[in-house]
C-alpha cells in the first residue's frame, strides 16, 4: 500500500516544541517534492514548508520562517518539521504530502493534530 503517516502531534505549551516525522511506504520519496501543510478549524489547508525535488529549495510560509525547519531523510524514507517558539495560531491539524516529481502523482498523510495552549 502506497501511503504516508504523520506522527508526532501533541499538546504544548506555547513557547514548546514538537517534532512531526512522516514515513513513507509503498514507494520511495527519493524523486518527489514534500511538503507539509496544515488546517486550522474554519480556515483552509495552508502550505507551511516544502523542499522541492528539482533544485532542493527550501521555502516557508512568513508565518513560521525562523521557528520551522523542514528536512529529510532518504535513507530512512521520512521527512520531518521540526517546529520551535510554538504559538497558539500555530493549532492546527498538520498533514505531510509527497509529489512525484515526473508524473505529479501525489501522497497525503491522514493528519495528525497540534494543539499550543497553555
């Protein structure tokens, strides 16, 4: 079965950290731009980082520039969001995606959900 699965999500304080890890199966992510994005109750789905595959950029929402690093891990076929300095508008359900970079085929995570209240 091709698919990715978020794990990782909690409850934080804000000022806390997390770390989301998304695995990949069925299919490697060496040829594939990722991504994650995220949802806030009443809000639509926002990108929040990706790296592209073609030239490896790194890009962040302004939002989370300077608190969010996104990486990831061929080897081990995951990717990571390493998220610092949480604040309450960071609460969201997050999810990880995966796209082919040839055919634009792409992978979405069923979600795991962050919550930054004290």
């Amino acid at each position: 079965q091709l698919q990715v699965v978020e794990s990782g999500g909690g409850l934080v304080q804000p000022g806390g950290s997390l770390r989301l890890s998304c695995a990949a199966s069925g299919f490697t992510l060496d040829y594939y731009s990722i991504g994650w994005f995220r949802q806030a109750p009443g809000k639509e789905r926002e990108g929040v980082s990706c790296i592209s595959f073609s030239i490896g950029r790194l890009d962040y929402a302004d939002s989370v520039k300077g608190r969010f690093t996104i990486s990831r891990d061929n080897a081990r076929n995951t990717m990571a969001l390493q998220m610092n300095n949480l604040k309450p508008e960071d609460t969201a359900v997050y999810y990880c995606n995966a796209e082919d970079a040839f055919t634009g085929s792409a992978y979405w995570g069923q979600g795991t959900q962050v919550t930054v209240s004290s």
